[in-house]
C-alpha cells in the first residue's frame, strides 16, 4: 500500500516522515519534500474553492517512475485554531492498481482523525514531531496492508 | 533555464549558419600561421555582416538578411567521433566556472532567500560547442558545405597551377566515395579563388597581376585577393591593436590545439602535439605521405577510438585533461594573435567576407533556391496529383498524419543524395539560412507531409523540428510556435531513431523557445525527459536548466529547484564535474537548511563534503562534515562512524596543511559548559582504618542548595562571632566547589600548590564511541611578582610551562555512543596570578572495531593497541561559560543581559593554612541519648601556622569538646577504650537517698557566650597549630534524642596566622551521619507537695516523678537498661531525696519495661539563691549505684547545657504587649510565675547490650525539662501529628485582639490549699448522735501578689452526686471566709466538720476562689482541688 506517509507542518517541516522501505529513506524524504511544491502550487491556483468546499484531498500530485505522490492538503477548522496548513503527503507503490482514489481519500481521512488524536493529547506540544504510538500504529497499518 | 547572454532569437540564426570550407594552400597556410592562426581562424572574427544584405527571393521578392554570419571552416575529412566531443564538451563545461566575484540575485520565494546567479555560462558554451560539433547528417543540410575557398598565396612559383591543383582536390574530396564525411550542399559547389598576399614580403606587382589573371579565369565575381601581414611580426609591438581572435579561440582552443611554440618557421610540421591527442599524429604523417599537407588536418577532436574507449570519465584521467587544457589555455594567452595585422589589414577582411558574401556566397544561394523552386513547381505538377489520387484512393477520403506509434522503425530508410524528396528539404534548409523563414516554413511543412507518407521517420522528424523552429523565427509570428511539432520530433529521434544527439540539440532549441515564451514548466518537463543514463554530462545540466526553469516560473518551486540542483549535483559528480557538482548542492542547500529535513540535510552535507575535499577546498569540507555531526544526527550508526571517520580524515589533512597554526576547533564531543565544575583543593583522602577523614567537599557530592544554604548560614555565623557580631561587608561564603548554581561572579580564589580540579561535562550525541586521547586543559597565565608589584609588561604563558602551572594529562578517555560523561582535569598552580582556563585540548578518534567494544574501559592496555592504529585529530574546544541572567535593573529587565562567569578564572593567592580533621572511634549508630567518647585529629598539612580553629553546627547538642572546668581525660584514645566517658567518683552506699549537692555556671561550658550557641571553639593548645602539627582532642557525642538518622554538618573555621588580604580564613566542612535507636523515654511531672512538714521552712517544696520506660526494641542488641543516677539542675530548685525508693536500688528495665521515681525536691536556701543572675545552676545527684557521676562536670554538664539552650531557642510564644494593657500583662506574668519551676531533670542511665557475644556497657543520659506545674514533660520531643488540612478561608479573618487572659490552669495555681485533720477519728455516735472534728485549711499564697481568697463551705447543690452520697457531712461555723493573703503569706483556718454516720468521708470540699486583690478585671476562681482528703469515722 503506501509505502512513505509525511506529515508536513504548516511551516513545511516534517511533523512526521516514515517509509517502508528504510533504505530508500533519503530518497523519500526528497520525494516528499519536492512535493511540497506541487501542494502549495495546488493550493494558491484553488485555495478559495477548496476552502469552501472543505475539500481536503488534492488528488495526484505527481508520478514519478516508480511511485505516486498522493497528497492532501489539510485545512483544520475548529473553533480554537484557524487554518493549521497542516498538509499530508502519501506516497503509493504505483503498481499496485488496485488502488483506486476512494481508497487514497479513506487512508487520509483516517490519517488526518489519527492526527487529530495527535493534536487532542494534552502532552502534545504542536510543532513537535509526532512521536505517538498509535499514530505510528495506524500508519503501519496502512503501510502493510496489502490490497 | 537560466538567462542567457543572447536572446532566442539571435541564438538560433547564429546556430545554423552558411557552411563555407576552406582548403588552403601550404605556402597559403604559412602566411597567416605567422599570425598563430590558420587562415578559417583568420576570418572567424570577422564573419559576420556588418551591414544588411538584400537577396531576391524564387518570387523575386526582396527580401532583407540581417546580421547575416557565416562560418568558415578547414575542410576536415573524418567525422567526429563521439568520445572526442564527449571530451570536449565535458572540457567547455569544466572550463567554465561561475566568475569568483559574481553577484547572484536573490530570490524570494516563500519563506527563501535564496542566492541563485542568474547566468549559467557553462551552459551556454557547452551549447555552443554541442551545436557546433554536431555531425553533419544526411537527413538535413543545414551544415553541409555551401562553399569552397580555395586559398594560395602569391609568394607561390605557380599560384594559378596551384588553384586548379587545390580545385582538383575539392572535387575529389566532394565527389570521390573515398571521401565520406565532408557533406557538401549540392554537387556543384560554389569555388571561391582567393589569392593571400603577403604585403610585408611578396611584391605587390606580381601579385596584382596574379590576380588580374585569376580574374580572367573565375571571373571577378569569383575570386579575391586579400592583403595580409602588413607588418613583421618583430616589430615592437608598441601600437596597441586589439585582438578579435582571443575571445573566438580562447572558448574553443580545444579545437584549435596545435603547437603555436613551433612557430611560423615549422608549419610543415604542424602538428597536435597535445598529449591527449598523440594518436592525430600519425594520422596527420598519413595525410602528409599521401602528399596532401596538412591541408585536411582530420577532424582535431578525433581521438582513436582505443583511447576513449567508453564514455566513463574516471576522475584522475580527467582531471589530468583538465590540467592540461588549462595549461594550452595558458599557453594561448601568452600568445598575440594576428601579430602581423594591422588595423588596415582588419579592414580588408572584413571587407574580403563582405566581398564573398555578396559576390560569391549570396548569389549562389539565390541562384540555387531559384533552380530548386523551378525543380519543385515542376515535379509538384505531376507528383501532387498522383500522389493525392492515389491516396485518396487507399485510405479514404481524409490524409491522416500517422501516428508515430503505427509506425515501424524506418530510420533505416535512407534517400539517395539526389532523391526529389530531399530538394524541398534542401531548399527549405537554404531558405532557413538565409533566414526566409516563411518560405522554409512552408518547404519544411511540405517536407514533413511526404516524409511521413514515405515513414521516414528521421527525416519527419528533422523536418519537423526545422518546421516549428522557423515558425517560432517568422517575423510577426503568424502562427503560434507548434509545440506539438516538437515533441514528436524529439520523441522521433529518440525513441525511434535512438539518436540522443538530434534529440538533445532539439530539447535545448525547444526549451529556449519555451522559455522565451515564459513556459517554464513545459521547458522543465522537456528538459527533465531528456535525461538519461547515457550522458551523465547532458543529464546533469538539463537538470540543472530545469531546476532554473522551477525557481523562475511565477511562483518559485523552490523545492523543486532544489531537488533538481541536488539530481544535478549527483550527475555532475558522476560525470567527473567535482566543482559544479559542488556548487550544485551548495545552491540546493540554501533550501534544505536548517528547515527540518534533517536526513536530506546530512546527505547535502556529507556530499558538501567529500567534493570540497576532492577539490582541495578543505575547509569548506570541515565545515560540512561538522555540520553533520553537530546536528542531532537521526543517521543509523554505521553512517554516522563513516561520517566520522571522513571527518577526521579530512581535519588530518587540514592540520597537516598548517600544522603551526592555531588548533582546531573541533565539533565533537559536545561540552555542556553551564556543566562544568570546578574544584579547589585536594581530593578527599579516603578513610583509613580507625581514621575517618573529613567529608569536606568534592566533586561525587552532587550539589543540594539546601545544603549548601545551610553551610552559608554557619559559615556567616561563625564569621559574625568571629566579627564580634556582624558579619562584614566584604564577606562572601568560601566556595570550594564551583558549578552552575554558585556565585561565580567573582574571580574565584585558588591557594597555590593546591590543585584546581576541572570536571568537564562531555556528551557523546553519535550512535559511534569517541575516543579522546592526551586529554588535558588549556590555560593562560599571568604570573604576579610575589614582590607585589607588576611587571612592566605582563607576561601571558599558555599552556605547555609546567613551572608555573603543572597540567594533568589524561592519556585515555572514552564516550560511549550517546552518553554523557565527565571527565576531571588538574592543574597545579606553582606561582601566584591570575589563572584562565580557556578550554580541553584532546585527540579525537574513534575506534576501529568500535562493535566489539562491551565494557568501557575493560582492558585499557588491550583498548590502546587498537585505539593507536586508529585516525585522531589534535584539536580544542573552548569553555565558555555564560553567566546567569540578570534581572535586577529596568534595563536588565526589559533585555536580555548576561553576567559575567568566572568560574575558570581563578586567582591564584599566597600560601593559606590547610587543615585536615580525623575523627578516630567516630560511632555511626548510637542509642538516642547515649554518650560516647571519640577523638578528633586536628592535623595542618600545610607551611603556614593556623589558628583561631573554631567548629559550627546547627546541632551542637549534639558533640562537645568538654568545658572548661574538665580535667581532660587520658588524651590518647587508645587509653581510654574501657573507661566511662563520665567522671565519677566512689560513694558509699549511706547517702543514696539523699542528693550530693554541687554548683557549676554554664558560661564554663562555653555555652551562653553572645546569640550564637553554635559556634563552639576548639581548645587548641597554644591555639596555634603549626605546621606539619597534628592535635588530638576528645570529643563526646551524644546521640540525638529523635530516633533515626540524622545528618550533622560541621563546619570548621580557621585561619592564617598572617592575615591575607584576599582569603581571611578557611573552612572545612564534615557530614557526620549518626543512626539512632530507641532507648528511653522518659516523662516527668512536678507537683507541690501538700505536706505540712516543711523543715526548710516557707518557699515550698514539690513532689518530681519520673516515669522510665524502655521504649528500645531488643534488636539493637540491648539486654536492660540500669538507671543509676537522677540529677537535677535548677537556679532554684533542687532534689532532695527520692521518696519512694523501691526494693531493687539498682532501678532495672528490661525491654519495653515502665519504671517511676518519685524524688521529693526542695527550694535552694538563700545563699544558695544568692547569685541568681550569674548563670549558676546547682546540681542535685541521686545515686543508684555506688557511683556518683558528677554531673556537674564534663561531658554531663555539657550536654545538659547544650540541651537547655538548645530548649530554650524554641520560639516562646510571647504575646506582644500593648501599652494600655500594661496592667493586666503584669498581673497575668505574677499569676504565670506562681505556676512556674525552672528544674531540670537529667536521668544519667547504663546500658547492658551484646553485641558479637560480647557485654558492652554503654552510657547515656537524658534531660527533661520540667517548666510549669502539673504538666508532664518528655525527654524527647513528642510526635506532633500533622496538623490537619484547614480549609482555605477566602475572607480576611477578623483582627480582634483577643483580651489577654491567664489560663484557667493558671489562675487556679495561685492559692496552695491543704486540709490538716486526723486520718481516722473515733467517735461513739450511740453516746453523742454528732462527731464533731477539728480541721485546719492552710492556705498559702504562692504568688508574689496580694490575693483576696473567699472561702466557701457550702455544698454544692447543684451537683447531683452530691445528693446520693449515702453520708455527707456538714462543716460547722462560718460557711464562708473572706480574707486577703500577702505574698507568699500562709494562713490557717480552723474549721469544724460535723459527722452523723460512721464512714469514709471526702474532706475536700472546700472551695476556694481567689483574685489578685488590686485587680477587677479578673474574675475569682476557684482554686485547685486538692486530693480528695478522706477521714475515716469509726463508731467506738
């Protein structure tokens, strides 16, 4: 399934980075980081319609030779905190084409409640690298299950 | 892409220029080799148009060229091989390097600032040189040869046999199949004669008539005669000509490496003496023998394919090609070209080109144009027709393009040379070059329909990409530039002619048009696709365009720009390009930096590294390689020891560089400097045997500011008694021991020869051990004339002068992988100054075989023949220390302001006395009460005399030294091993009963002198410990009363004999830790005794029990308890006998057994009292034994005084006093005093314990201190329980004054009642019903006031009890008294009892009230009750 998920802080640093294949770490980091691009390019050209349609997921951003870049651009809107630009970046072993784009939404969306676990722990200073176990737990889960 | 120096539009005209060749003659050649050029070298200057050139298009419209440029070339009959342009352009690009001082532009994107030079010239000469070098094909003709110049000189014996020799040689070279590669436009080239004349040498007659006969022959329209060398190349050179040629050969001088050093004398010889192009040697000695000289030189970048046999450039080979272009690149700009030329003899070549152009080259462009056309109109006649019939016929009505997928491989399909379908293209070519893009648009379109109806796909595609070149060049740009066109092109050559080469020439031509177009991100993609693993050269600057292309596209991809730069970087590298390389991924770590992308970063880092120490840039390297390891480094071990290890590579080869310079900073370990401590003095000697040194201070002690305040607070006691009771102003605390929670804002003191102990704090951040080896502080001095006065200068010594300051070299010291350790650095100052410490100096080094390493330090002999052979570096780290924050001014407040820290700048001050204490039979356990003797060893190890010895506790009940008054017991300990550490004296059994009286006053006892009862000096004989001395002096300890264990601090305090100006004394400290056990607790009341019998007379006397219990659990050991004498301790009081002295004397206890005392004690007489304000106490023993402890002396004496001012610092609620209440506060103090006692109980005990089945006696005593009457008081404090939590009140609590008033208890106190009667009266009630008894009521006064007393006989009748009592009895007479007693008077009523029954009868009635007389306030009260006072009425 997914074999790199990122969490990317509003400031575009890594909140949280993990790959599956650990020796290709670096080239992942890379991936994701040069994806960034493609995100805030996605979010300046629609960031009007998308904040008002509460769309989160911003679809393909890019193949590359071997894999697929899945982004989704997070906007948080809760009563405490406006606009946390908090983006995620899943990056899918493209020859699995079993994938289909309903399932890419559904990682996210369960992503995106596992991070507001993140975010509702009190010990949880934001900004600090996510270092908890049941975020970690669920992003194994998404990384081994094969479809 | 970056920007480029020329615009898209005059870029790609001046790429596809007119070919013209040039065959020389040798004669020909030798003159223009006087200018160091070769006669197409000659004109390269000046071959572009400076004027505007008009040609007639087949319409016979005019049609305007401008800037027309043409190149002229030597005829070169090999192809270009691969590998030697592969070469050439690696050589461009690595000769190209970004200029030293160029300023880049910043570019904001986001939150980046990035420093991108805006131009990238290497780019642009490697695009120059790949488009020049591009093999002319047969599928296009845009380089094919239009024309010839066939060039001889008039110096010749036959010019004219010589230019039709030279023609012969054109025609061969362009129609003989032996003669493959020089492609010529059409078969009939245009022959251009030009006739050299040398004006400086030849005779200019002989040359005009050559020409005048050559003009005969070619007509004038095809041949010229050009002027050159005006001048002799000897001649002084002081005109200052310009030189045109250096800028064209400088950039190319590859191409035109010939060995100028020659001469012009040796042209024959000419030859490319290159080393890296020896094989054209042979190659060109061929062409000689074949008797055609040098002439058609082989192509210079042709290489024998054996040299270059693949296209991986191994870095040492490259880097010698490098060298050496750079040193024929020297070599050429020592060299003046056209030093023959005069300004004139510019002039005539650029008008010779001008000539040729419009004469010769031009005209026959036309003319050819015009026959193609002519050719074209007619076929299309007849071709156009069949063909579209019969297409129409096959494939329906529409003619689709093909997909290019449909199609199969047809690059193998070749037209003949002089295919028809080939002069549309051939036309089109000529229309491009002369820059009539319309019509070559419309030809190529032409061109491209029947080529991909034929499916020749290669030229399809040559068509195509020339079709949407000169679509995009058509002036006013009638139809958008197809980019569709393009990309098929591209995709044609490469995919399916496999021909990277034309691809990539049509990448470069379409992303320079995209850009110019502002499509950056269609240029990027472009870009990108092309690169592939073939060339790494190509791919890395494709992707280094497209990185440019991302950072200037209106939003900035900045981190896209940066992952290409990085991709780059990486193909640079791979291709041998270290510099670029490294620019490359210094540009992209603008953007990684510091944002959080830590692995990314180390890799750019790391990377960073390495090139920069390829390229010898070392301290880029160390900078780089620091920066990995410095960053909490996320990389696994096995990376961070390879980090590691280059790092320390690298850093060997920098300080081999310069190895007289200044160390190194080094990086690693970490230092938490905040952390350092400092230490002066000696380490703590360790215990040794019966010796138990002082705790003092050292480094193990971990710092507990609640300690450290309490040894303040007895340090400023001591000092304050010590200054008569203030404590100066100058006084700081003595701090041995510096770290991060002292004040360290004052230079701290160091006593030279004492050693100053650094404790440095080393954390290990990498997953890898370090190795720190010869491991040492690093110091500066400035040494202090001990004469007082500076020296003129001050001399500065750093470290390496062992005289003056001696340093500690720890030869081995190892950090595990992430852990923190410390490490204890000396120094031994041997002179007085000033001290800094600046830092650690150390080796650095890992360990080889770091894994099998277990136990840190397991065998460091075995650990020094591995660690030896591995790599360390010399190098410092500096302590600096920030001091605390400050916050005490505004100023302060609103910045942020730091102090100063001078932990590490010791002032190394004159010799002081040094002390060390020993305490010898110093006990760890004791009995809560118990008294044992130890002996304290005063010893002065230093050269200096010490006195004033003085100690401080905050317990100093706790130990004594004996008072004054003692004998001193056996001096030596071991003497003293079986006595009792109580004096005693043998008494006869007679007098145990009653008490042995003896006196001693408190001020003997060094108690009572000033506020400060802690401070307790040490009875040094002579008061003076010299030198080398040593002192033993007994000490009693007493355990403390509370069982547990208890830490005592003492605090010894002395000083020099001389007083220093800097250190006025010196302190030792010592933790004395003591556990205590249970033993007994005693409780103890007083009463007055109601007795009449008072032989002493008035004043009273009271009853004292003491109730004993053994509270000890038989753990310790203890068999029984033996009490064997009751002391008491009063001003005024005093015992007098016990009273009810049970059968066993020896009073026993067992374990957990109750014993009482009760001891009758009496007023001491007058006399006695007589000096009641000299602190005199009178001692009292009662005697159990036949052994009298006087307790008067020591050590009985002492404790008993330590507990009682010890007692008496406990805060007495003393209410304060206001004025208007006067009155009532002295009543109230008269009416407390008369319930008061000052006696004092010490109950001096043996203990029987086993220990190791041997009988120990040991010996205690305990002190109650008995204050009011009728209250019980404990020898040990009691526990008080917690007090319950109060509720938070959220309300101001009233502040009423509550009226002062006695206690109850108190007032009930004032009067002593006792009734006097018979204890059994017998009356016969059947003679007389009524028993009449006499009783007498004593009443007696004990305060010091008149008291009104009333007197009530009266039942009370409110009490139901009263009215059952079966008998009562009625007093007789008055039933109340009023009468008011003087102080201390005693009055005595006579009262009648009256008694109906026989029985028991409670006398006690009686109620007495009583008020101060002279008070109204205060209410009377009924007095205490006596005991209940029975008679017994007997019937007789």
């Amino acid at each position: 399934m997914a074999v790199c998920v990122a969490v990317i802080a509003k400031e575009n640093y890594p909140l949280y980075i993990r790959s599956s294949p650990t020796e290709n770490e670096l080239k992942f980091h890379y991936m994701v980081h040069t994806s960034l691009d493609v995100v805030d390019e996605k979010i300046s050209a629609m960031g009007k319609a998308l904040v008002d349609q509460r769309e989160l997921y911003l679809g393909l951003l890019y193949p590359t030779e071997d894999h697929k870049v899945y982004p989704s651009y997070l906007l948080c809107r809760y009563g405490y905190v406006t606009n946390s630009k908090v983006k995620f970046v899943m990056v899918v072993d493209s020859s699995n084409t079993a994938l289909r784009d309903n399932e890419i939404r559904s990682m996210f969306r369960k992503l995106h409640s596992s991070y507001t676990d993140v975010m509702c722990n009190p010990f949880y200073n934001p900004g600090d690298r996510i270092q908890s176990r049941a975020f970690d737990s669920m992003v194994t889960s998404m990384m081994v299950q094969v479809c | 892409m970056a920007q480029c120096v020329q615009s898209v539009q005059e870029l790609i005209p001046d790429s596809f220029v007119p070919c013209v060749a040039a065959l020389c003659s040798d004669e020909a050649e030798r003159l223009t080799r006087l200018n160091h050029l070769s006669f197409a070298e000659l004109l390269k200057p000046f071959s572009r148009l400076t004027s505007e050139v008009h040609m007639r298009d087949p319409n016979n419209q005019l049609h305007v060229i401008k800037n027309l440029k043409i190149a002229v070339s030597n005829i070169i009959t090999q192809p270009p091989q691969p590998g030697a342009i592969r070469k050439l352009l690696n050589d461009v690009v690595s000769g190209s390097q970004p200029a030293e001082g160029l300023v880049a532009n910043v570019i904001t994107a986001g939150d980046y600032d990035l420093n991108i030079s805006a131009t990238t010239p290497w780019f642009e000469s490697y695009r120059e040189t790949f488009l020049q070098s591009m093999p002319a094909s047969d599928h296009e003709f845009l380089n094919h040869y239009l024309a010839c110049m066939l060039v001889a000189s008039s110096s010749e014996a036959e010019p004219v046999e010589q230019f039709s020799k030279l023609s012969q040689e054109q025609h061969r070279i362009q129609h003989n199949s032996d003669y493959s590669y020089p492609k010529w436009f059409i078969p009939n080239t245009l022959k251009y004669y030009v006739l050299l004349h040398d004006v400086s040498a030849g005779d200019e007659q002989r040359a005009e008539s050559i020409y005048e006969e050559m003009k005969q022959k070619y007509g004038t329209q095809g041949c010229y005669l050009l002027k050159i060398n005006s001048r002799t190349s000897n001649r002084a050179s002081d005109e200052q000509i310009p030189d045109p040629w250096s800028q064209y050969l400088q950039k190319n001088s590859i191409q035109n490496q010939e060995s100028y050093e020659d001469g012009p004398c040796t042209i024959t010889s000419n030859k490319n003496s290159d080393s890296n192009l020896l094989s054209l040697d042979g190659l060109d000695n061929e062409v000689k023998v074949d008797g055609l000289p040098n002439n058609f030189r082989a192509h210079p970048l042709q290489l024998d394919s054996s040299s270059d046999p693949s296209n991986s450039i191994d870095g040492p080979d490259h880097v010698k090609f490098a060298s050496s272009l750079h040193e024929t690149k020297k070599a050429n700009t020592g060299i003046i070209h056209g030093a023959c030329l005069t300004l004139t003899d510019h002039d005539r070549i650029r008008q010779f080109i001008q000539e040729f152009t419009f004469r010769g080259l031009l005209p026959h462009i036309e003319k050819t144009i015009r026959q193609l056309n002519d050719q074209l109109i007619s076929r299309k006649g007849l071709s156009r027709s069949l063909f579209s019939a019969t297409k129409k016929w096959f494939s329906g009505s529409k003619v689709p393009e093909k997909g290019i997928n449909e199609l199969k491989n047809t690059s193998g399909l070749l037209y003949p040379p002089e295919a028809p379908e080939l002069q549309i293209r051939k036309m089109a070519d000529l229309c491009f070059l002369v820059q009539h893009y319309d019509l070559a648009y419309s030809c190529y379109h032409t061109a491209k329909k029947d080529f991909l109806n034929d499916q020749a796909m290669l030229y399809a595609a040559g068509a195509l990409e020339m079709a949407a070149v000169s679509a995009f060049l058509q002036p006013g740009a009638p139809r958008p530039y197809p980019a569709h066109y393009m990309d098929t092109a591209i995709q044609t050559y490469r995919d399916i002619c496999k021909n990277m080469v034309l691809a990539e020439r049509c990448v470069l031509l379409s992303a320079e048009i995209l850009k110019s177009q502002s499509k950056y991100s269609e240029a990027a993609a472009l870009l990108i696709r092309l690169t592939s693993e073939d060339s790494d050269l190509r791919s890395a600057l494709l992707l280094e365009q497209a990185a440019h292309c991302f950072i200037n596209m209106k939003s900035p991809m900045v981190r896209k720009y940066a992952f290409h730069m990085i991709l780059a970087g990486h193909r640079f590298s791979k291709a041998g390009q270290k510099k670029h390389a490294l620019r490359c991924y210094c540009q992209a770590m603008q953007v990684y930096k510091g944002k959080g992308w830590s692995l990314a970063e180390d890799h750019i880092n790391f990377t960073i590294g390495r090139q920069s120490y390829t390229l010898r840039q070392l301290d880029n390297a160390v900078s780089a390689f620091r920066h990995i390891l410095i960053n909490e480094s996320k990389q696994s071990a096995a990376q961070q020891g390879a980090f590691l290890r280059e790092y320390l590579y690298v850093y060997k080869n920098v300080s081999q560089l310069s190895p007289d310079g200044p160390l190194p900073q080094l990086p690693l370990p970490y230092i938490n400097s905040s952390a350092t401590r400092v230490f002066f003095g000696h380490d703590r000697r360790p215990a040794d045997g019966e010796k138990q040194a002082a705790t003092h201070v050292s480094l193990d002690q971990e710092y507990d500011s609640e300690s450290s305040q309490q040894w303040r607070e007895l340090e400023e006691q001591v000092v304050a008694v010590v200054n008569r009771g203030v404590i100066p102003t100058n006084f700081y605390p003595t701090q041995y021991c510096l770290n991060s929670y002292s004040d360290n804002s004052r230079f701290p003191l160091a006593v030279v020869e004492e050693p100053i102990t650094v404790e440095v704090a080393f954390r290990n951040p990498l997953k890898v051990p370090l190795l720190l080896t010869d491991l040492s502080l690093l110091w500066k001095f400035q040494p202090k004339d001990s004469s007082g006065k500076d020296n003129e200068e001050v001399k500065e010594l750093v470290t390496g002068e062992p005289v003056m300051i001696g340093t500690e070299v720890i030869s081995e010291f190892l950090i595990n992988s992430e852990e923190s350790k410390v490490a204890r650095l000396k120094l031994f100052p041997h002179h007085i100054g000033e001290l800094h410490i600046l830092g650690v100096v150390y080796n650095l080094g890992t360990i080889q075989g770091y894994m099998t390493v277990d136990g840190i330090g397991a065998l460091p002999g075995c650990h020094t023949g591995k660690h030896s052979l591995s790599m360390s570096v010399r190098g410092r780290q500096d302590l600096e220390i920030q001091g605390p924050r400050l916050n005490n001014t505004k100023e302060e407040k609103t910045s942020i302001k730091y102090g100063p820290d001078r932990r590490l700048d010791p002032i190394i001050t004159e010799e002081m006395p040094l002390l060390e204490v020993f305490f010898i039979h110093f006990p760890t356990g004791l009995l809560c009460g118990e008294i044992r003797k130890a002996y304290v060893e005063f010893v002065n190890v230093s050269k200096c005399p010490l006195t004033g010895l003085k100690v401080v506790s905050k317990r100093p009940e706790f130990f004594t030294f004996g008072g004054n008054t003692a004998v001193l017991t056996p001096l030596s300990p071991s003497a003293s091993e079986n006595c009792s550490a109580y004096k005693t004296v043998v008494t006869d059994s007679t007098s145990v009963c009653t008490a042995l009286v003896s006196s001693a006053s408190s001020v003997d006892f060094g108690i009572g002198i000033g506020s400060q009862p802690e401070v307790i000096p040490v009875p040094l004989p002579d008061a003076v410990l010299l030198p080398g001395a040593s002192v033993q002096l007994p000490m009693w300890l007493r355990g403390p009363d509370e069982e547990g264990v208890h830490e005592i601090n003492f605090l010894f305090y002395y000083e020099s004999v001389q007083k220093q100006p800097k250190i006025r004394h010196r302190i030792l400290r010592h933790t004395a830790v003591i556990c205590t056990s249970r033993s007994l607790n005693i409780r103890a009341t007083v009463c007055r005794s109601n007795s009449l019998e008072d032989e002493e007379g008035r004043g009273g006397n009271m009853l004292v029990f003491v109730d004993v219990e053994n509270t000890n659990t038989s753990e310790a050991g203890v068999k029984e308890f033996h009490i064997v004498q009751v002391s008491s301790s009063s001003k005024h009081w005093k015992l007098q006998k016990s009273v009810n002295l049970s059968e066993n004397k020896d009073a026993k206890l067992a374990s957990r057994e109750k014993g009482k005392f009760c001891f009758k004690a009496v007023r001491c007489r007058e006399k006695e009292v007589a000096t009641q304000f000299s602190e005199k106490y009178i001692f009292a023993d009662i005697i159990f034994g036949n052994e009298q402890i006087i307790s008067s002396a020591s050590p009985c004496a002492d404790f008993f005084y330590r507990s009682l001012s010890s007692e008496l610092k406990k805060p007495q609620a003393q209410p304060s006093v206001h004025a208007e209440k006067q009155s009532v506060e002295d009543a109230v103090r008269l009416i407390q005093k008369c319930s008061e006692v000052d006696l004092n109980i010490v109950v001096l005990w043996k203990a029987y314990v086993v220990e190791d089945s041997k009988q120990l006696i040991l010996e205690g005593q305990h002190h109650v201190i008995l204050h009011t009457i009728g209250k019980e008081a404990f020898s040990c404090p009691q526990k008080q329980e917690p007090p319950e939590m109060e509720l938070l009140k959220f309300f101001r609590p009233e502040n009423t004054t509550v009226p002062l008033r006695p206690s109850v208890e108190q007032l009930s106190n004032l009067i002593k009642t006792s009734l006097h009667y018979p204890e059994s009266f017998n009356h016969p009630f059947h003679q007389k019903s009524l028993c009449l008894v006499p009783v007498t009521l004593l009443l007696s006064n004990c305060s010091k006031a008149d008291v009104d007393v009333i007197v009530d006989l009266r039942h009370k009748t409110t009490s139901p009890e009263a009215l059952e009592i079966h008998g009562s009895f009625t007093w007789l007479g008055q039933t109340q008294y009023k009468l008011q007693l003087k102080s201390q008077e005693i009055h005595s009523l006579q009262l009648k009892a009256c008694f109906v029954h026989t029985g028991v009868y409670n006398l006690g009635t009686p109620r007495v009230f009583a008020k101060l007389s002279d008070q109204v306030t205060v209410f009377e009260t009924s007095q205490q009750n006596s005991m209940p006072a029975l008679i017994i009425i007997n019937n007789v």
